[in-house]
C-alpha cells in the first residue's frame, strides 16, 4: 500500500481522507475486515484521482469509477461472512477487485494512466484480493471474540472476592480491573500463537521462503509483525534463517 500512500500525497483531498481519523466502526471485532476496508477506501479515492484529467466521454472512466465506488459495499458485505469460505459476498467482492485491475490495464494501455501508477494500483488491488482469499483461515476475521468472563454467570462483586492466581500471591482480593487484564493478556496470547502458527504452517507448505513471499501468504499480519515473530521462531530454533538482510530466506528446522 505504499504506493498508493505516494499518490495521496500529491492531493489534499486523499490527505484528508488518510489522516482522518474515524471512529465509527462497523466491522466491530473484525480485524482484517476492517483492514480490507480501509485498503478499499484508499483505491478507490486512488482511482477518482488518476483519472480527474480523463475526458468524460471515456467509457473507461465512467466504469472505473462506479467499480472503485461499488468496491465499498462490496467490502461492507462480506464482513460477517469473511470466515465463510464460498460466501456469496466474498465471490462478488473477489470479482469487482478483479475487474477494477481489468480496467486499471485497459487505461494504461489506452494511455490515461501511467504504466507506474498502474502498476501500484494493480499491486494494491491484488494484496486486496489476496487479503480477502485469506481472511477464512484467520482468526483476525471474527466479528465477535469471546472471552470467559464473558460467558460465566459472575457479578462484578464475586470477581472482587475471587481467590487470587498465583502470581497475586500476597493480596487478598482480585479486582475486576485486573481480572480483565489478565483476559485481555490471554487473548493477546491466543492471537500470538495463531500468528505464529500460521507463519509455521506456510513454512511447513514450501521448502524455503523470503520474508516477502511469507507476507504474501499472510497479508493479513504487517511485514514488521512477521520480521518479529520469525526473529523469535530462529532465537527457538524453531526455524532457520539463511542469507542476511533483504535476501534471508526461512526453513522449518
């Protein structure tokens, strides 16, 4: 998505629209449903730039517009069936990324839009798909995560007199604020370990890979993330790194 963070930044209208900040979330717990649909956001205000300077009578740009405009609900739609694979909505959503690239291409070679401009498009518009493609393997797709202390018939006050865990030893009572800590660390702890099961999964999938063939896998966790959690998988000897810096490749050991 770099490259279409460097075609917001030459207008103020895609500045705007990257740095606003909004808190209005319908994809509730959803993690890679609202991560597709910023993604989509920030296409879509790509493509009403690049083709500004497009006569109207173009049919490609009417079309490329009501695509990247219709990509938005698009996206809306399959946020409760991103952990469906076969959902009707994933399909449909799948299709309009696929057509907007078809029309991205036709405007670069009908010369309206610069072959590094769409190539930046098609590139966004793919991890998109790719993004989507994946979202029924994670858990970052859930649009509601359950804790137990969610589903347990307990009141605020028998959680304050509950006897307290281990590393509480010394105190006498546990206060609601520090059971929910302790919920909160242990689903940190749970989508750690589905990350670094699915960063173990594609590994055991392919003989060896550079860091950027594995985000392509995972699309739904940064490169960053994944840098980390492989830095902790060789520390273990879980994973072996070969070569250095950008040309480092991962087997399993």
């Amino acid at each position: 998505m770099d490259g279409i963070k460097a075609i917001d930044k030459k207008d103020s209208g895609a500045q705007f629209l990257s740095d606003k900040a909004i808190r209005t979330n319908p994809f509730g717990d959803n993690i890679s449903g609202s991560r597709a649909y910023i993604r989509a956001e920030k296409i879509a205000a790509a493509m009403y730039l690049v083709t500004r300077h497009i006569a109207d009578s173009e049919p490609a740009r009417m079309r490329t517009r009501q695509a990247a405009a219709e990509l938005l609900p698009a996206i809306l739609a399959v946020r409760d069936e991103m952990r469906a694979p076969g959902s009707r909505a994933l399909i449909q959503a799948s299709a309009s990324i696929r057509e907007l690239i078809s029309l991205v291409r036709l405007l670069s070679v009908g010369g309206h839009l610069s072959t590094s401009n769409a190539e930046v498009l098609v590139g966004a518009l793919d991890d998109l798909g790719v993004l989507l493609s994946a979202s029924p393997k994670t858990l970052l797709s859930e649009s509601v995560t359950l804790t137990a202390d969610v589903l347990a018939d307990t009141k605020d006050a028998d959680i304050r007199h509950a006897r307290a865990p281990e590393h509480y030893k010394g105190h006498s009572n546990v206060s609601v604020k520090d059971v929910r800590k302790n919920t909160e660390s242990a689903s940190d702890k749970n989508h750690k370990g589905q990350r670094t099961d699915n960063i173990l999964g594609v590994l055991r999938a392919k003989e060896k890979l550079g860091i950027k063939d594995i985000v392509s896998h995972l699309p739904e966790y940064s490169e960053k993330m994944i840098q980390r959690e492989l830095k902790i998988l060789v520390a273990s000897g879980r994973v072996k790194k070969l070569g250095s810096k950008r040309w480092s490749t991962y087997l399993l050991v």
